[in-house]
C-alpha cells in the first residue's frame, strides 16, 4: 500500500477533511492531504549573516513499504535545494529514496522506504526568505561617564508569507528564545544586559571623520571581559545611547551604528560633537628644500590650536595625515604622547587645560623626495 | 506522449497525406537515457518489437513538441534474427513536416521483430548537489552527494534507463538548435496547476521500487559509477520515470567522517581580496573519498549544533573534481579571524637623474601584518603577498617563494591570540629597474 502523506506550512493549519487531487483549484491554495501532522520543536536560525534556516520536526506515520509524502510551501520562499530531511532519530529504519520537483509548485514529493509500520520524527531544515533580523542596542551611561550599562536586542520581522505559532530562535552567538510570530509581525526581544561595563570618552579631532575641523565625542568599549563584556561578538547594530542625568531620570544622548565587535577588539561610537572643544589649524612654515632637478623635499609647521571651555582638563587625540615619503621633525612639540599608526596616519594626544586656556601643537615634519 | 511511431499501411506512390494510414502504434519495450551534464544533450536509446510484413514496410516516426535532433534519428535491428531479416532502404524527410521522418525498411521474413531507434534530444539534464554536514570543531564532515535529473524535454520517458555523463564532450552545434523549427527562445506551454496535482498523482503511482508490494524496507537506489575515455559514466540502479517538466533528486553516495582542514586564507589569486574561511578536504581514500571524480555542482555546508540540529554556514558552486585533487571551499570573511594590513612607511633612495630629470629611484616599504584569532580554538593561517616590478623580499618571518611574484607564509595560530608579520619590499623603478 502506498501512503500519501502532504506536510505544509503553517497556512493549511485546520483542514483536516481530504481535498481531491483534481480539484481545479489555483496552487497558491492547493493543499493536499491525508494526514496533516502538527510541526514540532520550530527552531528558526540565525547562524548565517544573509539567510535564515528554519528547522521543524514532523512525526509521520509511515506503512511498511514505500511512502510517499509530499511538502508544499506555497505562498513563502523557501529555497528547495536547501532542503535537508532526515529522520531525527540517525538509526530509524528509514530510507529517503528519491525527490521529486513537480513543474511550476512550490512542492515536492519524497519517497520513503520503512522497514515497518511506525511512526517517526523527522526533521526538516530549509533556508526561507523574507525573515528580516535586527540588532539595536541601548547603552545607559553613568553620570561621570565612567561605566555603563549595554542592553543588546534582537528584532525579528516576519514577511516570509508563514506564521509560527511557536518557535525557538536562535541568534548568531548562540542565544535562544521562544516566541510565536504571525506574518507580517515583528519582535524586539532583549537577549543580553551586562552591567557596569566600563567605558572610555575620547575627544577625537579627525578631518576624514568630520571635514569642518570639529572634535568629536566617541565611547570606546573593548569587547572583553576585563571591562564586563567579551562574552559574544557583537553583531553590528544601531547603539541608542542614554546618560543618567543624576536626578533619577535619564536623556537621550546620541546614537551611532556599532560595527561588528570580535571578543577583544573595540566598539567605537561617536555620540556627537564636543562643541566646547574648539580646534584651529594654521600652515605655519611651507618650504621647498634640497631641490635635485625635478625633485625636491619640503619642511612643513602644522600649529593646532586646543581650547577647551569645559570646566575640566580633557585629553584630545588628533588623527593627522601626511602622504608619501615623510618623517616628523625632533622638535615637534605640545603633545603628551604620538603613535604613527601606519605610514599616512599619526596620532597625537594632547592634553588640553581647562576654561579656554589655549595649547599648541607644533607638528613638524619633512616630506622627502617629491616630484 | 507526443513521440510516435507508427507504421504505414499502404505502400502507395503517392503523396503522404492523401492516402496513407497508420495501422500499429507499438510502444517502447525499454528505454535508456545517456543524459550529458556538459551539454544540453541526452542520447536516447529505445527499443520496440514491430510487426513485419514480408517487402517493404515504411515506418513513419514522429516528434512533434519536443526537441528531438533530426540529424541524429537513426533505426538499427536488434539481434541476429532481425539483422538477418531487415534492412533499412532509406530514410525520407517530408516536406510538409520539420518533425517526421520516414523509414522504407525491407523485410526478408515476416514477423515481430526488435528495432532500436536512437537520437538526441535536449531539454534533459543533470546536476550534482552536495551537502556537507561539519561537526562543531570543523575537523571532519558527512558528506552527502546527490544527482538531480529534470525533464524538459516535451517528452515521457517511462522506466527509462538513466546513465549520467561526467565530463566535457565536444558538440560543433547545439542540439537544441538542429530540433527545429521550435527556436530556443520560444517558452514552453505551461500546464495548468491540477494538471501537476495529477502528474504528482501519478509519479506516486508509478512510483519505483517496491511500489504496492508492501515489502520490507527498500534501500536507497544504488548509483554505480565507471570510468570511459576522459569521461565517468553514472548509471542509475533500476529504472526511473520522469514526467516532462519534473525533476528527481537520488543520493549518489553519502560518506561520514571526512576530515576536514580549517585555513584562513588570503591568497587573491584563488579566493578574492577578502581574508577568507577556507574548508579543505582531499577527493582520495585518505578522506574516505576517491572513488569517482566529483561532478561540478553546489556544495551546501550545514554545521552539526549538536542533537542531530543543523545551521547553515553557507553554499558555493564546485568545479570538477578529479579523483586525488584537493577541493578548498571558501566560505567566505570570519569577523572572528581577521587581518588587518599595514604599510608602515615607505622610503626612495638611488635617485638618479639625466639632463636635470629624475630618471631612475627605488623605493623601501615596510609593512606589517596582524593577525587576529578571537576564536576560541587554534586556526591555521596562509597568507599569500604579491609584488609587482624587479622587486626585493625580505623578512623575519619564514615567507616562502611561491611564484616570481609572489611570497607566502603559512603558520598555527593559537587560540584568542595574534601574531605580528614584517616584511621590507625594496622596487627598483624607472632607470634602476634591472628587469
């Protein structure tokens, strides 16, 4: 005896009669049945950046013999070559004998061999479209801007044409919630709180990040455990950043895209301008040395003017760039300390007084064989 | 069916249409598809017992709405018997009809006899799939591979045969355009959705092996593999039946326990700019494999998250695999491995010049490498740099000759660490260049 079997998602819920197989109906509502088991144990994934796999399990009752059971998925995408099916039990006496793809559905049919009668688990894997995630993450700092705490959400939204009446989702690090979620719906769920993270403010002036000349007020947060994360990477993400104003209630203080954040490395995130910084450069020497025909080096006086209004000292870092061959000059001077990132790019700190009291930094350099 | 064959009553001189009718319509005894994954070509052969009467016989063959090679329609006797009594006079091509052709075949005894006709059609084709299930420390693999035969070709072929051909053959013109008169373009009807319910209706019935019997469990059909020329034949256990406009996926093999090699990779020639997830394994009985060469196709990874669970890590197009080669799979940038690149300063020197004009200068650029495992587990690393122009390589770190131009270093790097690399390029350029 052959046994038909139809699976479907979640839209044929509820007709339980038989439906002919020649009933002229359209395919996006041809629905087929003999037996229509429930889906169990609905794991949605997250583990691939682009697409998501679904995994459900069905219980079918399988004849001894050859059965045939057919999937259908119209109205959702699922990507049919992804399709993995197996018994969940690896050492059930089944055999997954062939696929057929029938012309112009979204359906397949497969054939099953039983060594007996029985009833057995099988899981279903499939990558589907139109499930759209989200990371966002809140950060609430604390009123001296030393440490913070970091929400990380996860949003879900459902435009893949099924529903799921129950799930469990499972997100890129691991972490696991269950949830039901119709078409059309989303869900924002918070997957993670770390408390007292500590935080470092750095005032960063850096004309490739804001071409004016302003200085900019980034959070730096070292994905690690020694500053009370490191426990995932994080997943790039919109961070809304709140600041606890002392009064018991809290202000919106800015907002930034977090980059993807490995274990140990950093997440920078400019929270505006630090408008009570004010930087002004001036070209104070240019000129033109060593002339060897059509070749020649110059000797260049960057002069950066630091003011800061605040009522506190504060520590400015200036990213600066020279191209080509060039080294610094000995008598560059006004900084606390310099790192020469890489042959373009340097990085000053200086440390800036309080109430407007101006400092200079003199950056003297020497480009060397120009033409 | 639209393929038909019948044989012509009356054996008259006149022109077809006015007086000749069809008297048999005999059906195929057996039919076997030789299907070519290189070309959109499959030989079909079949065989049919026909009728004869003594003399001559004209046997009208048909193919209307398929794609059917006319060129390549050819009739041949099975058997002694047969060849002893039939000889093919001639074949004629009607001028009323791009899709009929007819045979004047003599008959030395009347009787049953067993012909088999033979052509070419397009519109059947296969393809590999794998899917390749790695284990949580990515060290080993199941590796499940899977043919996949779709039918476009207008035409039924019932209990056929299927023999899958791996390799590149030659074709001097395209199958599809000696079926004329369809043009290649031209879409094929589609059917009407219950008209598929009734063709999946009717695959169940017509099913395979073990169909209606209610026996024990039948196994998985085996697909036995064998190599001819430059080529590997796949044939397929039993029979197969395949609808015009389906497809059928049979497992070729599935192997478990295939080591596997995990290597980040930045090698641009073979994966791209991006520093790179490489999964390695060898086609060869080392890694349990080696006993075909692997057909070209999509290779779907799934990651075991244990308890039988699946995630997805990605899918990539194979080219072939002969047996022993090595198969690498990028599957793509791990923000968790990473390496970041810098030219941390760059110096000219040996400027020479002619009239007053710079005609010659060389430059010295360091750079340094980082290197970054944020996993939790040791990664292997192979980093490939090439140079440009008569240039000079030094390091500290064991860089090997790759090519002329290029340099390459290979190292383990140990679990949530990193590791720093420094190299100096010297380019002699303009007049200095030595080559």
């Amino acid at each position: 005896m052959n046994k038909r079997l139809m699976l479907s998602l979640a839209f044929a819920a509820g007709i339980g009669s038989m439906i002919g197989f020649f009933n002229p109906v359209p395919a996006q509502a041809r629905i087929k049945l003999a037996t229509l088991p429930d889906r169990e144990a609905v794991v949605v994934r997250f583990d691939n950046p682009n697409v998501v796999m679904v995994e459900e399990e069905r219980t079918i009752s399988l004849q001894k013999g050859v059965n045939n059971v057919d999937f259908s998925w119209a109205g959702t995408q699922i990507d049919k070559g992804s399709i993995v099916f197996r018994p969940a039990d690896a050492a059930a006496k089944v055999e997954i004998l062939s696929t057929s793809y029938p012309p112009g559905e979204a359906a397949l049919t497969w054939q099953i061999s039983a060594a007996e009668a029985m009833s057995v688990k099988f899981r279903l894997s499939y990558l589907m479209a139109n499930i759209q995630r989200e990371t966002d993450y809140r950060m609430l700092v604390s009123k001296d801007e030393q440490t913070c705490s970091f929400k990380h959400y996860f949003k879900i939204r459902n435009w893949s044409g099924g529903r799921f009446a129950t799930a469990d989702f499972v997100t890129r690090d691991g972490k696991k919630f269950e949830k039901g979620l119709e078409n059309g719906e989303a869900k924002r769920v918070l997957v993670n709180t770390w408390d007292k993270v500590k935080l470092t403010k750095e005032y960063v002036y850096d004309i490739t990040r804001n071409g004016e000349g302003k200085v900019m007020t980034d959070y730096v947060l070292k994905n690690a455990k020694e500053i009370g994360l490191g426990a995932i990477p994080l997943e790039y993400g919109k961070v809304r950043i709140y600041q606890d104003d002392g009064n018991g209630t809290t202000a919106f203080t800015g907002e930034d895209w977090g980059r993807f954040t490995p274990i140990g490395d950093d997440m920078r995130l400019n929270i505006g301008i630090a408008q009570d910084i004010k930087i002004e450069m001036k070209k104070m020497v240019n000129d033109v040395q060593n002339r060897r025909g059509n070749v020649y080096d110059t000797d260049e006086v960057d002069e950066y003017e630091i003011k800061n209004f605040k009522d506190t000292d504060a520590v400015v870092t200036l990213v600066l760039r020279v191209d080509g061959e060039w080294e610094m000059k000995a008598d560059t001077s006004g900084h606390e300390s310099f790192e020469r990132i890489d042959n373009e790019t340097i990085k000053f700190k200086v440390k800036a007084p309080a109430k407007g009291t101006p400092v200079k930094l003199k950056f003297h350099y020497q480009k060397k064989n120009v033409w | 069916m639209r393929l038909t064959l019948a044989i012509l009553a009356l054996l008259v001189a006149v022109p077809l249409a006015a007086k000749e009718e069809l008297v048999t319509l005999p059906g195929r005894d057996s039919v076997q598809l030789t299907i070519y994954n290189s070309e959109d070509l499959t030989l079909v052969r079949e065989r049919r017992t026909l009728s004869f009467k003594q003399g001559s016989n004209r046997l009208q063959f048909s193919w209307a709405n398929t794609l059917i090679d006319p060129t390549s329609v050819e009739l041949q006797p099975v058997g002694d018997t047969a060849k002893a009594a039939i000889e093919i006079a001639d074949t004629s091509y009607p001028a009323e009809s791009h899709e009929m052709l007819i045979w004047t075949v003599s008959c030395k005894t009347a009787g049953a006899h067993v012909v088999e006709i033979s052509y070419f059609t397009s519109g059947i084709s296969w393809q590999a799939e794998y899917t390749g299930v790695v284990n949580a420390n990515e060290d080993s693999m199941t590796l499940t591979a899977y043919v996949t035969v779709t039918n476009r070709s207008g035409e039924e072929y019932e209990n056929a045969q299927v023999r899958l051909v791996v390799g590149t053959i030659n074709l001097v013109e395209k199958i599809v355009n000696l079926a004329t008169p369809r043009p290649q373009s031209q879409p094929r009807p589609s059917r009407e959705d219950q008209r598929g319910a009734r063709d999946m209706d009717r695959m169940a019935e017509k099913g395979g092996p073990g169909m209606g019997g209610g026996g024990g469990m039948v196994k998985p059909k085996e697909i036995i593999k064998g190599g001819l020329s430059e080529y590997y034949i796949y044939t397929v256990e039993g029979q197969e039946t395949i609808p015009d406009q389906w497809s059928k996926r049979l497992r070729s093999f599935e192997v478990a326990g295939v080591p596997l090699k995990t290597v980040y990779r930045l090698e641009p020639a073979k994966f791209g700019p991006a520093f790179t997830k490489v999964l390695e394994f060898k086609n060869d009985e080392e890694h349990k494999l080696g006993k075909e060469p692997l057909p070209d196709g999509l290779i779907r990874l799934y990651k075991d998250q244990g308890m039988g669970r699946l995630g997805y890590m990605g899918a990539l197009a194979s080219k072939y695999i002969p047996k022993k080669d090595e198969v690498k799979i990028n599957v793509g940038p791990d923000a968790e491995c990473t390496l970041a690149i810098k030219r941390l300063s760059i110096k000219k020197k040996d400027l020479g010049f002619r009239n007053n004009w710079l005609i010659g200068w060389t430059t010295v650029e360091q750079f340094e490498l980082e290197v970054k495992n944020f996993r939790g587990r040791a990664v292997e690393v192979e980093i490939h740099r090439t140079m440009a122009g008569d240039f000079d390589f030094e390091s500290p770190d064991k860089f090997e000759l790759h090519d002329a131009a290029t340099r390459k270093v290979a190292f383990r790097l140990d679990a949530n660490s990193a590791r720093k690399l420094s190299y100096t390029v010297t380019t002699r350029l303009g007049e200095n260049a030595r080559k």
